[in-house]
C-alpha cells in the first residue's frame, strides 16, 4: 500500500499504524480512501491531515459523537502538522 513506508517520517509511520490499528487497514486501500493515499505516497502531508476524518461524524445510539475518535483524528492530525 506504502510503498515508500520505510523512508516515512517517524510522525507518519506511526500516524499510519494507529490509523490501520483503530480503523482497519481496509480503511487504508486506494480503493477506499484514494485521497489519503496519494497524499500519504507523495508526502503532502497537510493534504493527508484533511483527508483524515474517519469516524468524525458517527453518532452513538443516543445521537451523541464519538468524542474519542475526533480526539484521537485530532492527534493524529497534530502528529502532521
């Protein structure tokens, strides 16, 4: 998926494994989420910080956010920044 994960920036490499761990690496693939991809292989970072908005808007039963995973987004993007 990453080719170039190795010559990653620390930040990025582990960005991306709390991403694959807590989303699902399918969440990862081109195919769903073809944005973060390219961005992520061509190192525009701040274009990968906006593509990552998974979770954001999901709600809970009671029509409440899950604060944890805007949270967590929240960091991840600021690992970028």
């Amino acid at each position: 998926m990453f080719p170039n994960y190795d010559q990653l920036p620390e930040s990025a490499k582990h960005v991306l494994m709390d991403i694959g761990y807590n989303v699902g690496s399918g969440t990862l693939s081109a195919s769903k989420s073809p944005k973060f991809v390219k961005a992520v292989r061509s190192g525009n970072w701040l274009e990968a910080m906006n593509q990552m908005d998974w979770g954001n808007n999901q709600v809970d039963s009671q029509g409440r956010p899950f604060r944890g995973l805007r949270e967590r987004n929240k960091r991840r993007q600021e690992a970028w920044a």
